[in-house]
C-alpha cells in the first residue's frame, strides 16, 4: 500500500516542501530511506521503528522502501522522523489517510516522545506561503511556530497522543500563543552610566548607532573599548516586528534560539575571539551554515583585537560590510544569507599598546608600529564610517562617583532619529542611513553652501575615495537626524569629517 505525508525541509534559511512517500510490499523484511538523505536521515529507520513499537502500534515485518521528494534536493537532520512514522501507520491501515494540508515536523525518541527540531520558523512559514494551514510540532517547538499567523499549530508531546489524534480518539489541543510573554527585557549586561569619561566616544557611538555606521576605537589597554562596545547594544532602538522575525529564522536554522524565548526581540551582540576562521565569520561548511557575520544580522559585531584576526578572515568581510548579504557558492548550489550588521572594532595602536600614550612610552620601533597598523588594509578601513581615539582615563574621573548619562537617555535619541529613518525611507528596503545606496545619498543628503565648500576641502586635503565621500555624506545625515535638521549644515559635516581616519602611525 502506498502513502504520503508532507514534510519540509531547510536550505540556508528558507523552507523547501517536501513529501514522504511510504510503499509497503511484500517480501523479505527490508527498510530502506532514498530520496538524497544524510546520515541523520538515514538513522531515522531505527528511531521511527523503535519508537512505533514502544508506542503499541503494529510495525509491519515487510518491505517497507520511504522515498522523500523531490529527489535531487539534499535531506539532513532528523526532522523526517515524525512524516516517515505516520506515512507507515497510514500504510498498513492503523491511522486514517493526512490530507495535503498537513504538516508534519519533528525527531522521535526511542520510546515515542518528540524532540526539539531546529529551523520550525522558516519551514511554517513556506507551509503557510504554500497553502497549508495546519501543522505538528513538537511540544518544545510550538511557541516558534505560532509565530506565523494564520497556522494552526498542534504541539505533540509523543507519537501515540498524535496516533489518538488522528483516530478520532482523544484530540490534542490547538496551540495558542501568550504573546505578553514577549515583552522586552530591560536589562543589559552594561550600561553607558558605567563608563567614566570618555564623552567624545560615547558621542560616536551615538552616532554609530542611530544610523547603524560601522565604528574603530583605538586605544591603550584598559582604556574601556571593550567596556564602551558592550554598552552599544543598551542604545539600540527596538526591533521592527519584520527584523525580529529575520533574526529568530537564523537563530531557528542554527539552534541557537532560546528555549524560554521564541522570538528574539533584542538586538544581536556577536563577539568571536580573533582565533576563528573564515567559515565561523561568514558562514560555510560542505553545507553551508550562518557565520558570526549573519548571527549578528540586524545587531552588532564586535572584533576585540582587531589587527589579531587573521588577514585573509578580515578581508572575506569587506564584501558583505558593503553588500550586506554573504553569498556562499558550493558545487551542489549557492545560498545567500543575509548580514546587515553593525561593525565594532577595537585595537590597540602598536604590538605593547602605548604608542602615543601620555603616560607609559611605547617600546616598539617605527617599523614594527607600521607593520602592526598595515594589518588592517586600507579597503577595509575605508568602509568604516567613524574612527575614534579612546586615550587613557585620568584619575579624576575613575574617582568621581556622580553617575554617567544612562544608557536610556541616549536610547531616547536613538529612537528619535531611527523614527526619522523610517519615515524617510517607508516603502524601500532600507532601514538605517548606513544602508543608502548612491542614489538615495543623492536624493536624501542635501547640503548648504556652507557644508559644500567643507566637503570639498575634506576631499582634497584627506583623499578621499568616492565611497568614502558617500560614507562621509552618510555619517553627515546621521548627525543631523540626532539634531532635528532636515538640512546638512557645515557642523554636521565638520563632525561627520572629524571621524574620518588621518593616517597611520
């Protein structure tokens, strides 16, 4: 007898249907799994026949042979449990026929009870976009699918409550999402009032994070750089609904959502040591998986010890820093993931880390200052927007006990100017004045005579490229949106410019 059950299956971060065949047929005892599966899809046999006998139903000892189409598409993990188990139940007769608008997703245990399954969100999300409106999830997995309107979502504890289910028997229970549970938390691991001194950065980071600009502090040891980018994430505006889902399907497709948290509503704070490779930044594999670049997609990535990353590592970013999508090409296929993330990077100015510090001298010669310094190459140093010097913190300041501007404050503004952003740029895909192409910079970044005559001695006296005189025009609006103005004046240029890099060593 032949039956079928529809599945999905994940290629980068979107779904792909799929539909589990099961013939039965007399002869030898055989199970057997084609259709392009992986190792983990291949073990399904055991699980699946395991788990229909510790559950009380009937395993047929025949030739069982489950197909999983279409054929050319690669099927990995163990998501294919749950479809196999109900297409050989429905083949030997113990459960009714599914219908085409089903769903089913989810790893069995041996003794029947389903397991969390990774990458729920963006396969519901196809189902629904395919005209399915109902799916079973595992118990741990229904909050995520419920994200997605207009699903009903069935959680199932274990293959015989959904056998009972379907047989008319005992009816499980839609689920029904508690959406006050999503409220965002307001705390933060730091916070802008910890740091003493320092004005001139915070005022960068400001910057940084109301247009979603790219930033390098250069400084001393325990000048407070590190301190100073683990605040960035307090300043952030809010998510949009649309940016909370893109993050929570690549924190589904990589396994990384929490548990307690079905949708991520606080913004990505990615922070890999300088030992990682060029897979783990931007992703890849023999089937490509997220790197750190799209984990930090819609959030921040933070390089402590910047010029210590490897050279080639480094270089892999400057695509997507101006892309902001990583596209990642194998001989089965391409998949493109997205990564508009905002770049902080730290570094100290020489290999002892005092070079030009008013206190200690620096014991390193002129020559290994350069070599240090030519670490970071000038393409990528030209597409970050804002270049500031964290000097030494006197004692005065570390010893004065009146409290900072808190983190909240700054929010405040923040939030004010990403409003300006999004009414500026409602209807298009860009979010943020980093984001601009070169015709929106055109269009959007008008300048008075004043500002003009600035910008033009700036790019004669500092070289600038084409980009980074769009990058500079960029920076210029930012700082008008934290000002009020719908005009670029000269001061907002005159800052926009002082952040440009001078030179090395």
């Amino acid at each position: 007898m032949l039956a079928k059950a529809l599945t999905c299956a994940v290629v980068g971060l979107e779904g792909a249907i799929v539909q589990v065949e099961v013939d039965i047929a007399q002869g030898l005892p055989y199970f057997g799994i084609v259709g392009l599966p992986d190792v983990a899809v291949q073990e399904a046999r055991e699980r699946v026949r395991a788990a229909i006998k510790n559950t009380g139903c009937f395993f047929p000892m025949k030739r069982i042979t489950v197909n999983l189409a279409p054929a050319d598409l690669k099927k990995e993990g163990p998501a294919y449990d749950l479809p196999i188990a109900v297409g050989i139940l429905v083949a030997v007769g113990q459960i009714p026929p599914v219908g085409e608008q089903q769903l089913f997703l989810g790893e069995l245990s041996l003794d029947g009870a389903l397991r969390h399954t990774n990458g729920i969100l963006p396969m519901v999300s196809l189902a629904r976009d395919k005209g399915i409106d109902t799916v079973y999830v595992p118990m741990a997995d229904a909050p995520e699918a419920a994200l997605v309107e207009g699903m009903h979502v069935y959680p199932v504890c274990t293959l015989a409550e959904l056998v009972n289910h379907l047989r008319g028997d005992g009816a499980i229970r839609e689920y029904v999402p508690n959406w006050d549970l999503l409220d965002e938390g307001t705390e933060f691991a730091s916070d802008m009032s910890d740091v003493r001194g320092q004005e001139h950065v915070k005022r960068a980071l400001e910057v940084a994070a109301s247009g979603g600009h790219n930033l390098l502090m250069t400084g001393p040891p325990g000048a407070g750089k590190t301190l100073l980018a683990r605040c960035v994430p307090s300043i952030l505006p809010r998510m949009t609904g649309d940016e909370s889902l893109e993050v929570t399907k690549i924190y589904s497709v990589s396994g990384m959502l929490p548990s307690e948290t079905p949708l991520m509503v606080q913004r990505p704070f990615r922070a890999p040591h300088h030992t990682i490779s060029n897979a783990g930044l931007v992703g890849g594999g023999r089937w490509p998986r997220p790197g750190e670049i799209t984990l930090a997609h819609r959030g921040v990535l933070f390089l402590d010890e910047l010029p210590e990353f490897g050279q080639h590592v480094l270089e892999v970013m400057r695509q997507p820093i101006e892309d902001g999508i990583v596209t990642i090409s194998r001989a089965q296929g391409t998949v493109s993931f997205p990564a508009k993330f905002m770049l902080i990077g730290a570094m100290n100015p020489c290999p002892c880390g005092y070079y030009g510090d008013s206190v200690k001298e620096c014991t390193c010669s002129d020559m290994m200052v350069s070599r240090y310094q030519k670490r970071l190459s000038g393409p990528l140093l030209d597409r970050i927007d804002i270049h500031v010097d964290v000097p030494r913190v006197q004692y005065e300041k570390l010893a004065d006990n009146r409290a900072g501007e808190a983190s909240a404050q700054v929010r405040a503004r923040v939030e004010a100017a990403r409003q300006l952003q999004r009414e500026r740029f409602k209807g298009t895909k860009v979010l943020c004045n980093a984001e601009m192409g070169p015709g929106e910079v055109r269009e959007l970044c008008k300048v008075d005579l004043a500002a003009q005559s600035l910008l033009k001695a700036a790019m004669n006296q500092l070289h600038l490229s084409a980009r980074g005189f769009h990058r500079v025009l960029k920076l210029a609006r930012t700082i008008a949106d934290l000002a009020g103005s719908d005009l670029i004046a000269a001061a907002h240029v005159a800052e926009a410019v002082q952040y440009r890099p001078r030179g090395r060593g």
